[in-house]
C-alpha cells in the first residue's frame, strides 16, 4: 500500500470520487451527477443546517490540470433549522456552488500539507469538507420563516404573526396589581360581601 492507512479514503463513500476514468492529461473533463446523503457537519449546530442523511445533489465537472483535479459544481441540499425571530422551523433547499483544486499527491509540497489543500489519495479524492465548507459559508446568520417575521410577544411568548393586529397585553405592573388588590379589600363595598 502507497499510502498512509489514515490517508485512505473509502471508495464506497459516495462523496468519494474516483478520477481514474478521467485520466491526468491536463484539460480532458468529466461530467458527474450523483445523490447522496448527507454527512454530519452541513451546518450551524441547533440553528440552521443539512439534515444527516438528507439527499444531496451534485451536479459537477471534473477537469484535469496541471497539478490535479478541479472539481466545481453545484451541490443542492434541504436545509431545516429555527427562525432566529420567533423560533418557528424554517425549511428551504440551498444551491451552493463549489469549487476546489485536489492536488495531485506528488504536486503537493509540504507548505500544502501545512496549509490543508485538499489533495487526492491516489485515484480518489473526498469532496466532504469541500461541502462542508461551502454549505456552512452559504447558510444565513440568522434564519428566517419570512423576512418580516415580527418575533414573538415580549409578554406571552405567542408568535405575533399568529396574533391579531392589536394584540396587547394590560401594562399593568405587578406592584400596582398588588396595591390594587390591596385597595379593592379595603374598599367598604366589597368587605360588606364578605
Ligand atoms: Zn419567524
Ligand atoms: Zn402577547
């Protein structure tokens, strides 16, 4: 075996390619469609992200160069994750479009190896932190169900969308409830019902 064992990649990862039918004469190029599910790590943890195992859909081209392969593409996933305003699910599908340079394992130099340029291990090259990457770069900040989601309710916590227009709450202050909790026993009227 050529490789370091933790250098190899498994060929039955469908998001590792082989480039072998591509061959290393710089400029020949190959078309790749393929599915598969999503990996772990296609997103912002408990906000918005790739679901694990959702069906992602590569839609790429392979092209030999002078020191690898250049695969770009576009890759389409479902998102899910939580309106950063009121908290509702926020669903959506993401197109990001990627593009990296492998390095041919006797190309890289060890300023590479340093620098993390993803490289092929020998035919096969593994696209999943070049996914992970892009998807985590196109993902919003903060999420949201619409763009003019009003929040929730400072008060009760409802989603305002889900209200009437003139929801409203009594701002009555808490102190002043007691003091007029206070006045209405002191209150001759209602003592002589008790
Ligand atoms: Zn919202
Ligand atoms: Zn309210």
């Amino acid at each position: 075996m050529p490789h370091h064992p933790s250098h190899r990649l498994d060929p039955r990862n469908p998001l590792v390619l082989d480039t072998r039918e591509l061959g290393r004469r710089p400029g020949s190029m190959r078309p790749v469609q393929l599915s598969a599910p999503a990996p772990e790590g296609l997103g912002i943890v408990d906000l918005i992200g790739v679901p694990v195992g959702a069906e992602l859909v590569l839609d790429l081209r392979l092209e030999s160069v002078m020191d690898g392969v250049l695969v770009s593409g576009v890759v389409t996933a479902p998102v899910s994750g939580e309106c950063g305003r009121c908290l509702d699910d926020v669903s959506d599908t993401l197109a990001v479009r990627i593009q990296e340079l492998f390095v041919y394992p006797e190309a890289s130099t060890d300023h590479d190896a340093d620098d993390e340029v993803a490289q092929l291990q020998g035919d096969h090259l593994d696209l999943t932190s070049t996914l992970r990457d892009a998807v985590v770069l196109a993902l919003p900040l903060t999420p949201l169900c619409s763009e003019d989601c009003q929040g929730l309710c400072a008060t009760c916590g409802e989603r305002l969308d889900d209200l009437p227009d003139d929801h409203s709450h009594q701002e009555t202050d808490a102190r002043w409830g007691a003091l007029a909790g206070l006045l209405q026993q002191t209150d001759p009227a209602s003592r002589e019902e008790t």
